[in-house]
C-alpha cells in the first residue's frame, strides 16, 4: 500500500520512479532528486511531473534516463538531503521484466540428494539472499549466488534430510524471512520449509480405466467432517488415516470409508488439504476452517495428520488415502485455492518477490474480487509457472484424478489451458472444473476463466448455478423462500428443461456451456445453506414425508441430468447445518457428518444410490457434447406442470416424470415399459398406464433388444 510514510518511492518502470512526498514533510515539495546507487554514485533525476492526491501527498513522477540494474539497492534523495529506498514497483509487473527474468527451469526449491542439497530460489529484484538451515540442533547460514534469470543457488554437500530451512531475503531495504514457495514439506504452522526425499515418495498405480468426465459422479467430502464424529468407530477421527480407515466397527456400522464405498460414487473431491493458515497444527481442536486460506500450495495440512511433528507423516498419510480409495475404484480429486492466499503481507510469495504475484493497479492498489484482499496474479509468468508447476507436481506425485478450481475466475484463460494440457500429459482422464463466477478483479473479463469465457477453454468445466437456482430456487440467505422446480415452482419448467440439458440447448433458456462435459450440476455444495436447510424454509407449507420427496427429486435431477453430477456429502440423507448459511469457521459438532441422521434418512440414502446406479447404466444420461444430446433427448410436459424427460438410443428408450406439484396424474405410454425408480428404489415392474403421484419422481426404460441386460450397458 502506499502513501503510508512521510516518503516513498517506487520503481514502477525501466524509466518511471514515482515519489510520493507526504505534505507533512517540506510542505510535501522537492524542486530536485537523485538516484543514489550502493557504491554511492549519484545521478539526477528528471521530474515529469507533479500531482496532488487525496491523501494530503504530493505525487512525484520522475524520469530515469539511464538504465539500472535490477536486484540492486538503490536510493532516492530529495533536496533536502532525505533518502529513502526505492522499492520495486509495478516494474515488475511490465512485460520487459518478465522477457527478463522469466526462468522455464525444473529445480526450483530444494532438490535433495543423500550426498547434497541443491537450493534454487527466483528472486529477481533482491539483492542477497541467504538460507539458514537448522538440523539436530545446529544452525548455519549460507550466502546464496545470483545466477540468471533472478535464480539464487547453493548446493550444500551435506545429508540434509529432515533439515529445515528458511530464506533470509534482502529486497526494498530490508530482510525478510520466507519458506520456500517450492517446498514440498513443512514444520507445525508453516514455520519453515523442510526437506524431504522425494523418492520415499511413492504411490501406487491405480490402474483404474480412463472414465470420459460425464461418466464421473463427485461427492464432495471434507476430511475432518467426514470421521470427526464420536463413536463411528473411527480410531483416528477427522484425520487422513481416519478417513480410509476401515475395521469391523465401520463395517457393522457403514460409517467414514465403509460408507463412501457403498454409494457408487465415482470421484470424491476432497475440501482443501493443502496447507493453510486458519487452524493451529499444534493444537487442531481448538479452531474450526474449511481451509480456503492458502499458505503453502505443495505441502499438505498438518491439522490432518496423526503426528504434525513429522514432516513425513502427513505425507505418507494422504498416500494411504490415496491408495485406498483407488484400490476401492475411487478415483481423489482435489479442491485446490490458486486466487488468493491467507496473509499477503507474510506469505512467502510477497515477502520474496514483493508485488509480483497479486493483482496491482498503477496506483499500489491490490486487487479485491476475492474479498480477501489479494488476488493472484495468474498472468504474470513465473505465477503462472508456479501455479502450473505446482499442478503437476501434485498430478504427477500423489496420482490425483482431478481438481476443482476455488474461484477459478480470478485466474486467466490461458494458465488454466495449460494446467489441462500438462496434466492430462500424465494422466489422460484427468478432470479439471471448478467456479466460473465472473469476479470483480483487476483482471480484464475477455482473460478470465470464467464461464462467459468457456467456449475458450473447451476441456474445464464449471459449477452451474442456473442449474443450482433452476432447480431448488436462489441460494442466497437473502432469497430463502424462493422455490425452484422441484420445490414447486412449475411456471419455471421451461428453465429445468434446459438446466437437464447441461444448459448446452437453447430450449427454456440461452444457452450457458458448449458441452454437457463443461456442466457440472449440483443443488447442494460446501457454501450456502444446505438443500434440505433451503426446503425447510421455501417449502414451509411440507409435510416432513414430502419434504423428503422434494429432496429425492432434487437429486434425481443431478443424477439424471446431462452434464456432470455433483453431490456433497451428507446430502443423500438431507443434512442440516441448523439453517446456518455459510459454516467455513463454524465448529465440528455443526460441520461434521452425522451417521445417526443418515439412519434416519436411509430411504434417501437408498433413493440416492438407486439413482447412481440407473445413470451408471444407462448411457443415454451421460452424452459428452451437445450434437450427440440433441439427436438423443426431447422433452415434453403434461399440463404445464409435469416434465417429461425422454432419452433415446438404438438399445432404448427412457422416460424420466419430475412432478413437483401435489397433484396426481395418468400418462399413457406407446407401450409397455419397465419401471426402475419410483421416488424410493427400482422396482420390478412392468407397464403401459403410469400413475404419476404427487410430488414424485419416475424412470422407466423399454428396451429395443431383448438379449441385452443392465449389465451390458
């Protein structure tokens, strides 16, 4: 931030120093000023001008006519003699800088070897930097050597296992102390950087077959939620170890694990496990947090580790979750938080390379469309590197199936392609989506990865809210009582025709993706109010009997529409959060998984896995691009109210009934069809006259070829 003291100056081109000279200070005027070097040569400067800001400052712009050297410490003076550092500015957000010290290399961070430790840091704009390594208790310093591009190096011949580490980094007149923005492990709270051997880590092939993105089916989880609570018979709860853990409690139960592999689901997606700053490692009870507050992007959450005293064990912890849930057909996608971090002003990034990473106008100002204050600057290359690198180095290194993207807006088009491209490199069936929203940052909209963007950036995906609000009505707190479709709102059946259809169709509404793949729909995530909670309130004239009818519709329709199905955990059995709209810091006793209310609700547990197992086989709800969808659904309405979804293909035809209404109605079929889902489960059932109760929801399937089976599709 700027204009904070009496006197400032930054560097904000290769010939541009502005000055700011508080009014407080020589009545904030300086007819004259110089450029003073280390060795104490001094050149003058040119005043181009001179402005008065709001803030009762004077604003110098003054003009460099010879070049300076970049990663030097340098002076500005004014006529009074006064000095005061010139800090890199928005230099280095101009192009020139990243022509200049844009660095490809892959050794960035700490790349160890039992006989050496080779160090390598970007830090264009320092002037020293040095590393201070501590291990069995014994503490050094080494100087660090500029080499090109702004890369700092020391190899240190030394075994260095387990040793931590920090930077000591002089830059805009200071030194400040940072981890490593590369470093892979950590000590308890992020205090410093600790290095590890890579090739201990190690994670089985999954050997799981590739899966197009319309076959996934996501369950959002959160580790801590999902075991935290007493007496499932987890033995470590809310931890990586507890949430693959099974025994024969968890069996006899069906709770934590037990209970993810009977659903069907496809994927999880796991709330964020990487590093952040919100909850005390040392004492992880004590706070709640989702953890959408970054500090390291490679190293993994201590809090969710049996022994955050090792920096190995959280490591090989997650592995075991990782190899769990692929030896159990899951595939682990990870929600990962690229556009802001916890504390700019002490995160490593900006404390090495100050101003480079966020969002910055020419003014100082950082960009605020996160509402956190700093915005990543995803277009800037070596942040771009970063993200990408880290990217692939969790792709590559943990064997991950996927990432969601926490407000993927933020970010630029053209990062996200290649975090597509790279990881798919390594892993073909990789997924990558995450929130299109269109976020106020500093970023121009025709570079956001937004979904006004998508036609852009044809392999991601997005969350559709239309879908969302289409379906169960407005999400926000302010808009409770507004009821979607399948809350009862029939005039909106044109609008759920085309959220069924991935909003690809122009049928109810314009269209909003391309593709059925760049879809995924959801009427429930970690944000809002849960889907249950919403009913409670928009649908207060329900009985609790068909509240739960409503909520088997809702998830019929995620299930069955065209797109990507997205669930988040505990909504198969209506989960509440009191009606409490946003619990990220809440407590575990509002956040975690209740099993006791899952025996409660089971008849929706059960509707829920009947509906995964009809889209698993039946293709006709799984059409990857819009051609393909339109020549293979059409969709039709009895009075108005009821919605008829039909789906077709050379093996058969498919009839789905959403009637969000409490009335009853008949519909006859062109002939006999089987019924497979009757609001509660399959039924054995064959018919032509179709009875359609209040608020239900059918499927029926008439195959074309009587040799073939469920299985066979």
């Amino acid at each position: 931030m700027r204009q904070k003291t009496y006197y400032e100056a930054y560097l904000d081109d290769f010939d541009k120093i502005t000055v700011f000279l508080s009014k407080d200070s020589y009545g904030g005027v300086s007819n004259r000023f110089h450029l003073r070097d280390q060795s104490g040569h001094i050149r003058n400067l040119v005043i181009s001008s001179i402005e008065q800001t709001q803030n009762n400052y004077n604003k110098y712009t003054l003009h460099l006519s010879e070049s300076i050297t970049i990663g030097e410490e340098y002076e500005v003076v004014h006529q009074f003699a006064r000095a005061t550092i010139l800090e890199y500015g928005a230099i280095v957000k101009t192009e020139h800088f990243d022509e200049l010290f844009y660095y490809d290399g892959d050794d960035l961070g700490a790349v160890y070897t039992k006989e050496r430790t080779a160090f390598a840091l970007w830090a264009p704009t320092a002037v020293r930097v040095k590393v201070e390594i501590s291990k069995d208790g014994a503490v050094s310093n080494y100087e660090m050597t500029r080499s090109d591009r702004g890369v700092f190096r020391l190899t240190v011949n030394k075994d260095l296992e387990n040793a931590s580490y920090v930077y000591l980094v002089r830059v805009n007149g200071a030194w400040r102390e940072a981890i490593d923005p590369y470093g892979i492990a950590s000590t308890v709270n992020s205090q410093r950087s600790v290095i590890v051997d890579r090739s201990k880590i190690r994670v089985k092939p999954s050997n799981l077959p590739l899966m197009k993105d319309c076959d996934a089916i996501l369950y959002e989880a959160n580790v801590r939620d999902f075991t935290i609570q007493r007496g499932i018979g987890v033995n470590h709860p809310g931890t990586f170890c507890g949430f693959c853990e099974e025994n024969e409690t968890t069996k006899e139960k069906q709770t934590g694990f037990s209970y993810l592999k009977s659903l069907g689901v496809t994927h999880v997606q796991l709330m964020p496990v990487m590093d952040y700053g919100s909850v005390d490692e040392a004492d992880p009870k004590r706070f709640y947090n989702w953890g959408y507050d970054p500090v390291q992007w490679r190293c993994l959450e201590g809090s969710l580790a049996n022994d955050v005293t090792n920096p190995y064990a959280r490591i090989f912890e997650f592995i075991k979750l990782i190899e769990t849930c692929h030896e159990n057909g899951i595939r682990v996608n990870l929600d990962v938080v690229f556009n802001h971090v916890y504390d700019r002003e002490r995160n490593a990034l900006d404390l090495i390379v100050p101003n480079y990473y966020f969002q910055m106008n020419e003014n100082g100002d950082f960009s605020n469309g996160t509402y956190c204050g700093n915005d990543v600057d995803s277009t800037r290359r070596m942040c771009r590197k970063l993200i990408v690198d880290t990217c692939v180095f969790l792709c590559r290194t943990y064997r991950i199936d996927g990432f969601r993207f926490d407000l993927m807006g933020i970010l630029d088009i053209n990062t996200m392609n290649e975090i597509v491209d790279r990881c798919r490199l390594i892993h073909p069936g990789f997924m990558v989506y995450g929130e299109g929203w269109n976020m106020p940052s500093f970023l121009d909209q025709s570079r956001r990865a937004c979904i006004a963007n998508q036609v852009q950036m044809p392999e991601i995906a997005h969350f559709s809210d239309r879908f969302r609000d289409v379906t169960k009505g407005n999400t926000s707190e302010y808009e409770i009582n507004a009821k979607g479709y399948c809350s009862g709102a029939v005039y909106l059946i044109d609008h759920m025709k085309n959220v069924l259809a991935a909003s690809c169709l122009d049928v109810g509404d314009q269209p909003l993706f391309q593709n059925p793949k760049n879809a995924v729909n959801y009427v429930e995530c970690h944000d809002n109010h849960t889907c249950w909670d919403k009913l409670r309130e928009c649908c207060k004239e329900d009985a609790r009997e068909i509240r739960i009818q409503r909520m088997k519709m809702c998830n019929a329709a995620v299930l069955l529409a065209q797109g990507i199905p997205f669930l988040h955990s505990g909504q198969e059995f209506a989960r509440t959060k009191h009606g409490k709209s946003n619990t990220y810091n809440d407590s575990d006793e509002i956040n975690q998984i209740d099993y006791a209310r899952r025996d409660r609700y089971q008849e929706l547990v059960d509707s829920t896995k009947a509906l995964i197992r009809i889209r698993k086989n039946h293709p006709c709800f799984r059409y990857s691009d819009t051609k393909t969808m339109w020549e293979h659904i059409s969709f039709a309405d009895i009075d108005r109210k009821v919605l008829i979804y039909q789906l077709h293909d050379e093996h058969e035809d498919v009839m789905v009934f959403f009637n969000p209404t409490t009335e009853e109605f008949s519909y006859h079929l062109p002939y006999a069809y089987e019924l497979l889902y009757y609001n509660a489960g399959v039924q054995n059932e064959s018919l032509q006259d179709v009875k359609i109760a209040g608020v239900s929801t059918i499927v029926l399937a008439h195959c074309h070829d009587s040799s073939r089976t469920d299985s066979d599709i």
